[in-house]
C-alpha cells in the first residue's frame, strides 16, 4: 500500500494556533473585564455582528412572551 503526500495550501490547525497566539499577545495585560470588552468589540465588528444581533434580539423576544 504506496501512501501519497499530499500538498496542502491551507492548513487550518496552524491558522488557529496563530490567531490564538496573536489574540493571547492582545490581551495579555487587560482586566478580566477589559478581556470581554475586548471580545465583544471584535465580535460587534466582524462580519458575523448582524447575525448576532438579531439572534441576541429573538432571544430576548422569545424570553418576553
């Protein structure tokens, strides 16, 4: 059984471990409160905010009735 090598372009473990590494340096001196600032600052501006709000507003809907 010959076993090929294949050649990746992308390889997902490593890009995870370099924007963990790089978020570890951003707040590594920041308050625990400061940290879910931070958090919710970059989560308010990815391209994923709109979902979130609307989700977090069902959420609070759904809750109310």
């Amino acid at each position: 059984m010959n076993q090929t090598k294949i050649e990746k372009d992308f390889d997902c473990l490593e890009f995870k471990q370099k924007a963990q590494e790089k978020i570890a340096e951003e707040i590594k001196n920041l308050t625990p409160k400061e940290q879910i600032q931070y958090f919710r600052d970059l989560a308010g501006s990815s391209s994923l905010s709109q979902w979130w709000k609307s989700v977090k507003n069902q959420s609070s809907t759904t809750l109310e009735q």
